[in-house]
C-alpha cells in the first residue's frame, strides 16, 4: 500500500470514478471490485483498516448452518458458493477446519440437525446431479466449479477422540463432521486493498468522511478530516458509495428520505480467547450448546482455543463496543458445561465484541432472527450504500453494487473478482528463514501473507532485532512492525496489536503495560519518524487502547 502522506497527496483535491467511504470487507470489495472493472477509485477509512465489524467477526467463512433453521436458504447457498471460491483465491487465508457436533451416553444424535447437515452439503455442491468424482475426473474448471469440501458424515468415538482429546472426560458416543472455514477477518480485508491497489485504487485510514457534497440535490464528492492533522479536504467522485456498516445510517442524511436508507438494528456479539493448556479443541471446531435451543462453537485460532459467540440487540456505544460481563460468563458456562472444565474469567488471554450491522425492517424481531442479507440502497442523490451481509459474502456484496454503477453508467464492464487471487499462495517450506525465526513463526507468516511472507522473512534476515518476536512464546515478529508501518499505513501501537497482528486478542495478559510494548513501538517509530518522546508517548498510550477495545479480560468488563 502507499505510504499515507503519498496517498493523501493522490486523493485530497482530486476526482475520482468511485469513493468509497469505510474501509472494512465491504468497502475494500467495492474498492477492489470498481478498480477491476476499470474504474477510478478512492477509498477513505474513518479509523484503521478493519477496525469496524470486519475485525470482530468469528472468523468464519460460511454457509452459516444455523440460518437453515430460519429457511434463509438463498443467503446459506451463496455464501457456501463464496466459500469455495474464497478457497481458491486465498488459499494461504482461507482454510477449511472439521466441525464436530458430539452426541454422549443415552443422547441420541440429533436427526434434524443430520437433514440440515444433508441440505448443507448439497447446497454447497455447484453441479446437482453428478458426483463429487465425476466432477473432479471431469477437469471441467469452468466458472461453476470450485473446491468443494467432503460430505458430513458421522464418525466413532475413537475418531472423535483423536480429533478432540478433550472430550475424553465427557464420552462421546460419536459425532457428525463436516467442514467450514476459517480465515483472519483483518488479514483478509488488507489482501483485497492489496488487490485494489494494484488495479490502481488509492486508499487513506485515518481520514473521516464529515460531509458527503453535492450540487442540484446529487452526491458530487466528500469533505473528510485528516487525524493527524486535522486538516479538512475535499474529494470529488462521479459515484459515492457507502460502505459503513453499522454507521450506514450515518452518513449524508441530509441528501436522502427516511426510507431511502436502511435503518440499522445493531446486534453485539462477545468472544472470548483461551490458552489450549485451558481449553483445547484439538485440530477440529465443537459445536456446544447453550441453553434455550442455541449453540455456540469452541475453534482453534492462532494456536488458541476461539468461543463464541453471543447475539443481542444492542443499544450501547457502537464506536467502541466492548465485551459483555453477562455475555463472558454465558460463554464461560456453556464451555465449561460441556467439556467439564472450570475456566474463568481470569483465565482469559483475550476477548472482544462486535456489532453487526444487521437491518432493521422495523418487524421487532429478535437479532437472532433477522436476516444476515445484504441489502442495496440509492437515494435520489445518487449515492449507494451497501449494508448488512456477511463477512464470507463481501465478493458478492461489492459485485451487485459495482454492477449498479456499470448499469447507471451504461459501460460494458463485467465482474472479474471471480476469477482474480488473492494475494499469491506460499507453502512455508518454500521460505527461507533466517536463524532464530522457527517454524511456528514461517507457518504463521505464510498464512498471514502467503508469498509477501518472504518480505518480512528479509527483514527479520537483516536484523537479528527485527527477528525477535513482539511478545515471547508468540511467533509474530517484529519484523511484521516494520512491514505495517511501511506498506500497511499502520500508525499506532494498536493498530499492529488488535489488526496488523493479533496479539492484544490472544496474549492480552502479557500486553497490560506500557514497557511489554516499548520494542513494538521503537520498531514502529523508527519506521514512522518519531521521536523518543513520541515513542514513550505511543507506548504509554497502549494500555489505554487496550481497556477501551476491552481485550483484556481483567480489565473492566462492561
Ligand atoms: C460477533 C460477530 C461475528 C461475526 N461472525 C462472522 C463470521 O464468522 N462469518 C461471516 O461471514 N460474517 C460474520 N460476521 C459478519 C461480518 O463480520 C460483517 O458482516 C462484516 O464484517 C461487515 O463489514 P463492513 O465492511 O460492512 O462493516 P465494517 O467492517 O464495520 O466497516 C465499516 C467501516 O466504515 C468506517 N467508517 C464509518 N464511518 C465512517 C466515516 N464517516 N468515514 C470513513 N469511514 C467510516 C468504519 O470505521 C469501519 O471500518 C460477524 C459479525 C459479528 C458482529
């Protein structure tokens, strides 16, 4: 990415096809999306990257089994088809993970759920009719044909065993497997403004849209304000595209009628982290249930055991939404009752919220039971905002508003991202690790950054320092600092913990203070100029950052 002076240079006062407002998934799809298409585009994020839902989500990518409960089959089978297309383009990010739904002692295994596991399975298929084998001896790689993963199936105990130990204490009778995946929300976000940008689109973090502009009642631009220097410019755009989530609502107001705009009905979800000494879910997810006829998931992340996740109306701070005392505790129940542990909340090693910008139709339907669709808007000033979706349904979210755009504008432009990487796979043993850095730490980067991997590796090569990781026992490097400040317009502390890396989720408690992160943020100011003050300054700011994202479990739940 370029350097954020360069790209403030490239925006501020120019003119551009498409600006999209909001850097999270569906933003940086548009973005990516338009500038494939041959469009100009800008795209201006408020905060950092991610910082919205996209970093907050459970990391899944999809069909989302539970919404065949609400017969929202559509929504499951195209996420399910952008599941296997995500695969394909990123399979470094996105990767597949056996889900397991035990059944113990008299139980019998739930045969509603043995239907549904059946719909998914056929849903995901592409061709109806014809074998998983057919299809693969075919070699027909034409656009309907994607990786697909194995059919449920219902295996023995031994087996469940060998996939989750843990379970031993609680005997399993047996259990259905079948597959989703699993992927690094913020990672996948920077890879696809990776991907714009090298189709020439320009982006900007820290820089908020305050006014959408217009003349004779349409959108002609954006006023936005600069963080660091509070300086306001202007951007002029032919389209404006809003892609805010869960400020959707938020944003030019005074150019559109109540009902040309959707109406958000936040919904916050909690996530807690635990150490796999703790809780461990072997290399396979549970499904666990939870009372009342729902289920939460315990998954394997980053070398850490993920639950969650919780589903409540919400009506807090949206800005800063922050892990639930009562949500924690109901998660931490639901684990414990289940796998016979007895983990609190002081053993913890992270934990976070989201709010997801779910729509309202104004039917007082709980947020469980509310649709996970995508909806378009165009208000008579021209500008569209798209809300609402998935993580796993960005491609498909930001192809139905580019379309738009191309229909308005009458240009013969067809979608690509189907077909387009990306980022570009790297196994780790084709990377060369210099001394010190293991094997842990190569897997995680070529995961994280599939080939790009190997620019990281280099720096770690020229600076035994840069080699060391950021928090002992993990295996991010600071080497990854250089790397987010450099071509990720990373500018805080934060946004290499919570973003960049994951750090403040996963070992929380080894980050409380401000001397845990000094090194983080020399590598960080050197890179971006600071002086020692300054760097004291951002190091001693980071605690701060952590209570308020409520990452540390013993810090003050809300
Ligand atoms: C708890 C939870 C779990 C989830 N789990 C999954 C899952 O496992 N799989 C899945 O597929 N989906 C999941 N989702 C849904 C998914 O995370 C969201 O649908 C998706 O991340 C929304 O992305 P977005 O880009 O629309 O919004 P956001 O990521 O919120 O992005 C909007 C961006 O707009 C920026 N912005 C706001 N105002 C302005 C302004 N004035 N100027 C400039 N920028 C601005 C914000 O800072 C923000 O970065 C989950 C959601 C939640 C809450």
């Amino acid at each position: 990415m370029l350097t954020r002076a360069a790209a403030l240079q490239e925006i501020a006062g120019r003119r551009f096809e498409v600006l999209v407002i909001g850097g999270g998934v569906t933003g940086a799809g548009v973005a990516f999306d338009a500038a494939s298409r041959g469009y100009s585009v800008a795209l201006l994020e408020r905060g950092d990257y991610a910082i919205g839902t996209s970093s907050r989500s459970s990391k899944m990518v999809h069909g989302g089994l539970r919404y065949l409960q609400n017969f929202d089959l559509g929504l499951v089978r195209e996420a399910l088809l952008e599941r296997q297309l995500m695969v394909q383009l990123a399979p470094h990010l996105v990767y597949p993970t056996p889900f397991l739904v035990p059944s113990f002692a008299e139980e019998r295994r739930d045969r509603k759920l043995g239907i549904g596991l059946n719909m998914y399975d056929v849903m995901a298929t592409t061709r109806v009719g014809r074998s998983r084998r057919e299809m693969r001896s075919s070699k027909q790689q034409d656009e309907d044909f994607y990786w697909s993963p194995d059919r449920h199936r219902t295996i023995e105990r031994d087996e469940v065993l060998e996939l989750v130990p843990s379970l031993e204490p609680c005997d399993p009778n047996d259990a259905y497997l079948f597959y989703d995946c699993q992927t690094d929300d913020v990672r996948l976000v920077l890879t696809i403004l990776g991907e714009a940008e090298r189709f020439g689109a320009v982006m900007l973090n820290g820089a908020e849209v305050t006014e959408v502009l217009s003349r004779g009642g349409r959108a002609t631009g954006v006023a936005a304000v600069e963080a660091e220097s509070g300086e306001r410019f202007e951007v002029e755009a032919e389209n404006v595209v809003n892609a805010t989530g869960v400020w959707a609502d938020q944003i030019g107001p005074e150019l559109a009628e109540e009902e040309d705009v959707p109406r958000i009905a936040p919904s916050r979800g909690t996530h807690v982290l635990l150490d796999r000494e703790d809780l461990s879910t072997g290399s396979a997810a549970c499904i666990v249930p939870a009372g009342e006829d729902r289920h939460i998931f315990a998954l394997p992340w980053y070398g850490r055991t993920l639950v969650g996740t919780t589903d409540n109306d919400f009506d807090g701070d949206i800005d800063h939404p922050r892990p639930g005392g009562e949500d924690v505790e109901y998660l931490l129940d639901a684990v414990n009752t289940f796998f016979g542990t007895a983990v609190g909340e002081s053993d913890l090693v992270g934990a976070y919220a989201g709010v997801r910008p779910l729509i309202s139709t104004g039917d007082p339907k709980k947020s469980v039971d509310i649709s996970r669709k995508a909806e378009l808007y165009e208000t008579s000033s021209g500008m569209l905002t798209i809300t609402g979706g998935k993580l796993t349904t960005w491609r498909r979210m930001a192809k139905q508003t580019v379309d738009r755009l191309v229909e308005r504008d009458g240009r013969e432009a067809p979608c690509h991202t189907a077909e387009l990487p990306l980022g570009r796979e790297a196994s780790a043993d084709e990377q060369e690790a210099p001394d010190g850095v293991g094997e842990e730490a190569v897997a995680q980067l070529a995961f994280r950054y599939g080939y790009a991997a190997r620019n990281v590796l280099r720096l770690a090569g020229e600076s035994p320092k840069l080699a060391e990781p950021i928090v002992p026992g993990r295996p991010d490097l600071l080497a990854e600092v250089v790397i987010a400040a450099r071509l990720e317009q990373a500018r805080c502390v934060a946004d290499v913990l919570l973003r960049r890396t994951r750090l403040g989720l996963l070992a929380a408690p080894q980050l409380r203070d401000a001397d845990a992160v000094r090194p983080l943020a020399e590598a960080l100011g050197e890179e971006l100029g600071w002086s020692r003050r300054q760097v004291k300054r951002e190091a001693e700011a980071w605690p701060a950052a952590l209570a308020e994202a409520g990452a540390d479990p013993a810090g003050a739940l809300v």
